[in-house]
C-alpha cells in the first residue's frame, strides 16, 4: 500500500485564448502558461512541456544538491539544462520523445567529486518528478 506524504493542490484557469495563470499553495504562487507560441515578444510564460521539464531539472538539481548536503559539504553552485524533443507518435499526437539532462556542479573540493561519485548511483531515484516520470502516473480526469 502506498502512503500519501502530502496532498497537493494546483489550480489553473483561463485568462485568454490559450494563455492560463496556474497557482500554488492556495494562491501564494502563480505561475503563466502560454501555448500561443505567436508573437515571442509577448509570450507571458512557458508552454507545459517547457514547464514539466523544468520541474524535472528542479527536482533532480535539489535531489543532487541534498545528497551532497547530507555529507556535509557544500558546493559552491550548480547549473542544470534539459534538451528535449518533440515528436509525434503513430496517431499524428506531439509528445515529448526523451528528455536529456546534463548538470554541471561547481566541484570545490576532492570530497566533493567523490560524494558526486555516489550520488550519481541513487539521487535520480529521490527525485519525485523523474520517478513519476519514469514510472508513468496514475492520471484520472473528471469534468464537474
């Protein structure tokens, strides 16, 4: 049986055509997400593929940052990219095809490159986003 740790909540509406204002933690973050994709110059946020893999860099830097953490050092900073394409399946429907992320921490110390060592063995599997993503969701869709 599966525990719940937490339950979360993240609401997401309309403003127009198809730009949406999500929000968190009953309101104290928003966030825009813009599919419109015509006029760069007013593009008011990332569409939903950019923004999922930026949930996946969030959670795999911080996963890799804890690990090094839980050693106690620290590195002095890290910075993460994610390349992904998109394709379209045998139905003619546009997914992302594979997600390829590189991170690139600052090493300061040989502590540190051997902890990196170790880290790279389990940290993805901390990550909650790469996991879901890994494993597939249980997703279940209802209109009210």
């Amino acid at each position: 049986m599966v525990e719940i740790k937490e339950s979360v909540e993240v609401n997401l509406e309309r403003v127009e055509a198809m730009i949406f204002k999500g929000t968190f933690d009953n309101g104290e973050y928003e966030v825009y997400i813009d599919k419109t994709r015509e006029d760069p110059s007013k593009i008011l946020g990332p569409t939903p593929s950019r923004m999922l893999a930026c949930a996946l860099l969030g959670c795999l830097t911080s996963s890799l940052l804890a690990c090094v953490q839980k050693a106690g050092l620290e590195m002095n900073g890290i910075t993460s990219k994610a390349n992904f394409d998109l394709v379209k399946d045998d139905r003619g429907f546009v997914r992302i095809g594979k997600i390829h992320v590189s991170m690139k921490p600052s090493i300061n110390s040989p502590d540190i490159e051997k902890r990196l060592l170790v880290c790279k063995k389990y940290f993805e599997k901390q990550c909650t986003v790469t996991s879901a993503l890994k494993d597939g969701i249980d997703i279940k869709v209802d209109f009210n």
